[in-house]
C-alpha cells in the first residue's frame, strides 16, 4: 500500500484537519475512503455505531491498550503494528485466539495524510499477519499542539478454546521460567532514533504478534501456568507483577537471560540496566517443571522462538521477591523499576 | 561518577593542526558513536579508548589490562598448589 | 564488549573472593568514592562475596546525591523560564528541589531535554539562537573536560546564548573532609578511577600519609573492585598506608594532561558547598574570569530563591557513611523511589535507593 494506490484523496488533503474529526462529509470521505478500504470489506448491512459479531466459544478474553510511543517510525515497526501486536499479544498471553480488533485514532490537527496512510497500511499488514480483522473504529481530530501527532487505541476479542487457566495464582513452585528471545530491543531501537542520543546501531525493534507460537505450545498439550508479555518495564517488572499476584518467590539467573551484544552495549553506554528495558515480541512462560524440555523445544522451532531458553524457577519462599543471581554468581533482589530509566553519567 | 565504557577507535576524523576537534567513529560493542578525540590526541586507529560523555579520556593499555588475569592465574595455581 | 566483560568472569570473581577471606583477619571498614562503584556493588552483589567482618560504606560519590539543594532550586527556575532550553544529564531530572523537581517543570511547559553530552547542548545553541540554552553542569572531575570543552568551543563559536549552571565537585577534598570528620570510621578507600583517569593521583599520597589511610585507585567492573579491596585489605592487615593503583589499563599516575590543561584554563577551584555535609573548602570548579559570560548564575537573575531541606532527610551523614540508610526514620516510609526526600534515595547509586532495593528482606 502506498501513496500511488491510496484511494484518500491526499493531494486535495495532504493534511488532516479538524474537520476530518468532526463527523461531518470529510470525516465519511476519511473513513470510507481511507479506513474502510484498508481494513474492509463493508459489511452488507453498511456501517453502524456498532458492529455486531457471533461469536464461536462463550468464554472470551477482552482487553484494550493505548499507544502513544515517539517517534511514530522506528527500526522495526511503527505506531501502527505496535498498536495491533500489543494487543494481540494481551489477548495471547491468557492463551486466547484473537479474531476482532477495534481502532481508535485521536490525531492531531496538521498531521501529514501520507503519514497517516502508511500507519494505515502497517496496521492492516499487521492484522493480516497475526489472522485478526479490524471490525470498528472512531476517529478524533484534536487542534494542533494537542496531540503527539496520533494516538491510537486497540480493544480486542478473543475466544478461548482450551480448558487451561492461565493465571498467576495457577503458578506453583519448582515451575520452569521460558522466555522466547533475547531482551532490550525495542526500547534500544526507540533510543536510538531519538535525538540526543543517537547512535549508530543495526538493531530493530522485536515487535511480533506472539499469538501463533503461544498456540503451538497449547495445541502441544503444555499446561502453562501463567503466561506474560514484556513491554515496558522489561522483564524484571513483568516478573515483579507475576510474584505479587502469585505470591511466590522467582529465582532468575542473570547469565542466561539472552541479551544481543548490539543491546548490552548500548545500555552500557546510556547506563541502562537491559532487565528494565522494554520489548514488544517478547514473553515468558511458567511452566511445570516435568514439562519444560518440551516447551522449549516447541518454542525454539518456531521463528519467533529461536533464542529461547529457560531463565529461572519459582521457589518455595512466600515471600513474593525476584531474586537475581548475578554475573559473577552473588544473589541481590530484583525490584521493580519507579518511573523510567534515565540516562546516567554515574 | 564515572559511567565510561570502552570502545574501539574505527576511523578518525580530523588532524594534529586542530587538536579539539578531532573526532573518532568508536565501536562499543557493535554499536557506532562518533567521540571526540581531543584530549587523547596520540590515538590511532585500532586503539581502544575509555569514553566519557562523548570524550574519549584515556587510552586502554591493553598491555595492563593482561595483567590483572596475570595475577589472577598465579593466584589460583597457588591455590591449588595448597589444596 | 572488549576490556568490559572479561572483568565479569564468575570463577576468578569467587577466586578474588576467597582470596579477601583468607587474608582478612580482622574487621575494616572501606569506602568506595565513586557513585559508579556503589552501582557495580549492588548490581552485582558484590558485598555478598565480601567476608562479614569487611564493611563498605558508600562515600559522597555521586555527584546527582551531592548537588547543594540550592543549586537544584535556581536550575529549576531557570528551567521554568519561557526563553530557556534547560539541558541536562538524565540522572539530575528526578532530584527533588525544596518543592519541585525537573521532570514537573518539564510536565508544566518547562523545555528540558536530557542530552548524553554537553556538547549536544552547543550544538542546541547553535540551533535555536533566539533561546537561551543553559546547560546542568553536574559532576566529579570525570566530566569537567567535557564541560569545559563545551564552554570552550561556545567561545571560540561565538555563541551568546549558551551558558552552563556550574555545579562541579572535586573528589580529594571530599576524601579529606571525611576523613577528618571526628566520627569518620573509614579506614580504607577505593579512589573513583575514571576521576583519576582524568587527573592522576598525585594528590593522594599526601592524604593516605596524614590520615593512615590506604588509598586504591579502582575500576568499575566486579574484578577491579574485588581486586581494588583485595589490595586495601592486604595493606590494612599490614599497617600499610600507601596508594596503589589497580586500575592501571586506565590509569597512569600523572593522568590526562591535555585534560587537565583545558580545565584549568575554562575552570577556578572554589570552595563548594555539598549537599548534606556542608561547605568544603577547595573543592568545586567555577568558570574563570575569561568565561564568565557563559555562567549561568550571573547571566540568570537567581536573588531571593528560598530553599528548604527536608527537615527528616539525614543524607549528610549517610553521605559521610556515619549513619546507615536504615537508621534514618524516613527510610522506606515517608521516604522512597516514588517519593523520595533527598538525593540519596533518588541517585541509582544514592545508598538508600541501593538499600531499598535489595535489603527489604531483612
């Protein structure tokens, strides 16, 4: 998709304006032309305020997730895949299989048409891919100044077709931690696009829809405890969250948490610690202790899994602590991060 | 207070005539950062220098940097020879 | 990466560990000097490896935890002004000021942009020349040839709207202060080696002399610091009092002269006051007479800024290493990441946040 083949009139537009917010005819012509081209086809019974949907299971799993990340375009994705991954990934990670999204847009008044066509174009590319379709979506146009040129909202549906519950407090002790891949790249990839601290690195972002290789482990009969993606906050908050809602203790070892060279020597120049820094393709799984070989075979088979490994266990202590064994084999506790990770000098 | 990490001078940019400016593209494990080379002027390409804040500050004397694990190795054969 | 991770290695890391249990015998207190190194302490776990009877106390290191409280009250009101854009290092957006800190300035309009060198705010200089650019010049002797190259090149550039808000610290006198302090416990300590990097360690001997104190210049990797107490421990258990060097891939005696020429030209050594341990003679650096257009303070009208310390905030003399995180009635209630009270909570090298972080078990 691109601006040759654009069915938006950009040239008479090439800007969005408050009017395309303001329900009115450029608003219809903004949908239909733009939207509904992208993501249709039009449904028979023509657009309403809702859509209505059957759906195949009556257990559903529902979430939503708003994506305000700057710059729009970075190595590896945009505004746009992220805003469908992520919530493909929410819907994931309680083991569902994602059919519907919902899309809302709140742009600010000047962005450039082209921009918004090519966010258009990545978020149907990323639909496609991980087999979801958007079905409803509402569009606001805020003045200029208001906005960081767009934001978008996601909701999503998803039918849950196992008999598993996949919830933190389903965690038990001696459950093996996998995670999927090496850490820190999407948050180093959004660095380096930033002015200030730029540098020069081959590095993209991990950004993927991680709802076809969950699958392959719940097809393969692997009883997943609790699952999680790790976006921002990384890894070392998800497993913070995951020990205080299971109230248990997790054991991790900090040499075989994969980090890509490239990753580690960018948070050592910027004085980052990669355990905090945040991903998009990313997640890790707890499962039984009897069963992890097997879940680990099954991730690393897959493209999205091929630096898959085991990371850590779940102890026995009650206390709902992250304990690190680090580099050179000392224990320390692994807290949570407040706010975000500045730049040091020290 | 002291965040400076090594990397390896790649190219270097600038010459002995205008000392402040001179500049190294440096490798910092796979990751490129253009640094000034001011104040560690004798630098060649190749070199490996400790990096500031976008200032190189010392050069690494590799032949130095040996001799901790030197020292380390005499350590554990002593080590052993007690056990 | 190459000179970095090799100083990581887990076996001769529990090798050195042995090694400083076999010869402590008796109980010695070591101070390490540099912010960096508290970092690398905690993060690795690196007291844990320590025999018990060897007890580190985290020196005034970090220059974030150090800046007077004054100062961060004027950078917050210069940063509050329309016609600035105020640049900082990341580190100094969360420290807390008598009612504010730089991230809610940003948050309330302020234009504060974090920059990884001073440079990269001459080159906002260069680029806005209807703003005023001021820039948080924070720091050990580490940074001060960055700054003053910054002021330097802003100079020879021409530039008028550029200016720095000095606030540099020097490392030896703060050494001194401690260690004349009537209740300093200290008997060892780690020199911050990448300050020494920079500036020799000539000025030490004279020091490790007068106060029998052994003086190691270290690095910041597991290897160098267990090396660096190593050979601190061996001269304490001698009755040795002399200044080593285990930071010699980095390090030469005599330092980094073209540096150290530049700083002297840009720079004055001027008393300093430092937060929570008070007024240290000879221990900062402000711009020369030749470069006073580029100080902030005198460009910026600063009268009349009130500045109130946190009345229960004792970072002063956990700073000095007289009193321990846990012993300070804030700690961990009124007093946290979230909220912190005083700079040593908020550095990630501060020792209270290194305390919050991993001593809640006990």
């Amino acid at each position: 998709m691109d601006s040759l083949s654009c069915p938006f009139p950009i040239q008479q537009y090439p800007q969005v304006l408050l009017a395309h917010g303001g329900g009115g005819k450029l608003m219809q012509q903004l949908i239909e032309k733009m939207f509904t081209q992208a993501f249709g086809p039009k449904p028979a019974s023509g657009l309403h305020d809702s859509t209505v949907l059957k759906l195949p299971a009556n257990k559903i799993a529902f979430t939503t997730d708003s994506f305000v990340v700057h710059p729009l375009f970075f190595p590896g994705g945009d505004i746009g895949s992220l805003a469908v991954n992520g919530t493909v990934n929410d819907l994931a990670m309680s083991g569902a299989k994602p059919l519907y999204l919902s899309l809302g847009f709140i742009i600010e008044e000047g962005l450039s048409m082209e921009v918004l066509w090519r966010i258009v174009g990545s978020i149907k590319k990323a639909a496609d891919r991980a087999g979801v379709t958007i079905v409803t979506g509402d569009t606001k146009v805020v003045d200029r100044g208001k906005g960081d040129g767009i934001y978008i909202n996601t909701s999503g549906i998803g039918i849950i077709e196992h008999g598993l519950s996949i919830v933190p407090t389903k965690i038990r002790a001696g459950d093996v931690i996998l995670i999927n891949g090496d850490i820190g790249r999407h948050g180093i990839a959004i660095m380096a696009t930033r002015e200030n601290l730029e540098f020069e690195t081959t590095i993209e972002s991990d950004c993927a829809a991680l709802n076809d290789i969950v699958s392959c482990l719940i097809k393969a009969g692997i009883e997943i405890h609790c699952m999680r993606d790790l976006t921002r906050g990384g890894l070392a908050s998800a497993l913070n969250e995951i020990a205080q809602d299971a109230s248990k203790g997790i054991q991790i070892d900090e040499a075989s948490v994969p980090v890509k060279e490239q990753v580690a020597s960018a948070c050592a120049i910027m004085g980052f610690d990669p355990l905090y820094v945040a991903n998009e393709g990313r997640f890790i799984a707890f499962v039984p202790e009897g069963q992890a070989a097997k879940a680990l075979k099954i991730l690393q088979n897959h493209p999205l899994g091929q630096g898959a490994c085991r990371i850590g266990v779940v102890s026995d202590d009650p206390k709902p602590l992250v304990t690190l064994k680090s580099f050179i084999g000392a224990n320390r506790i692994l807290d949570m991060i407040s706010g975000e990770q500045l730049p040091r000098i020290c | 207070m002291c965040l400076a990490i090594p990397g390896k001078i790649e190219s270097i940019v600038g010459s002995k005539e205008d000392v402040l400016n001179i500049k190294g593209r440096v490798n910092f494990g796979g990751i490129l950062k253009e640094v000034s080379l001011a104040y560690v002027p004798e630098a060649k390409v190749g070199d490996y220098v400790i990096v500031h804040v976008g200032f190189a500050l010392s050069l690494v004397d590799q032949e130095e940097a040996l001799k901790v694990f030197d020292y380390l190795k005499q350590m554990g054969e002593l080590e052993e020879l007690h056990n | 990466m190459k000179y970095l991770d090799e100083y990581r290695d887990p076996q001769l890391a529990q090798q050195l560990s042995r090694q400083i249990h076999k010869i402590t015998t008796k109980p010695w207190v070591i101070m390490e000097v540099c912010g960096g190194q508290t970092h690398a302490i905690v993060k690795f776990g690196i007291d844990t490896l320590l025999p018990d009877k060897i007890e580190l106390v985290h020196g005034p290191g970090c220059p974030v935890c150090v800046t007077p409280l004054e100062m961060i009250d004027r950078a917050l009101v210069i940063a509050a002004r329309k016609d600035v854009i105020f640049c900082s290092f990341g580190d100094m957006l969360r420290v807390p000021g008598s009612t504010t800190d730089l991230l809610a300035v940003r948050a309330q309009g302020g234009d504060v942009r974090i920059v990884y060198s001073p440079m990269d705010a001459v080159k906002i200089a260069k680029d806005n020349p209807k703003k005023e650019i001021v820039f948080f010049a924070v720091g050990f002797e580490t940074t001060a040839p960055a700054n003053a190259m910054a002021v330097y090149q802003a100079k020879e550039l021409g530039l008028n709207n550029f200016s720095l808000l000095v606030s540099h610290v020097l490392v030896p006198p703060a050494m001194e202060a401690i260690l004349s302090s009537k209740s300093n416990r200290v008997q060892g300590f780690l020199a911050a080696g990448h300050v020494c990097a920079v500036m020799g360690y000539t000025q030490y001997p004279p020091i490790a002399a007068k106060y029998k104190v052994p003086i190691i210049v270290t690095g910041f990797e597991p290897l160098d610091i267990l090396q660096g107490i190593a050979m601190c421990v061996e001269q304490l258990e001698e009755g040795r009092f002399e200044v080593e060097n285990q930071y010699t891939r980095s390090v030469k005696e005599y330092g980094n002269q073209h540096a150290q020429d530049l700083i002297s030209k840009v720079f004055q050594v001027i008393p300093r006051k430092w937060r929570g341990i008070g007024e240290i003679p000879q221990s900062g650096l402000s711009l020369t007479d030749q470069y006073k257009d580029y100080d902030a303070e005198i460009k910026f009208n600063l009268e009349g800024i009130k500045t109130q310390e946190s009345l229960e905030c004792i970072s002063g003399l956990i700073l000095q290493g007289i009193k321990k995180p846990n012993e300070c009635s804030a700690f961990g209630v009124k007093c946290t990441p979230e909220h912190p009270l005083g700079a040593t909570m908020v550095s990630s090298e501060g020792a209270c946040s290194a305390y919050y972080r991993y001593k809640r078990t006990s």
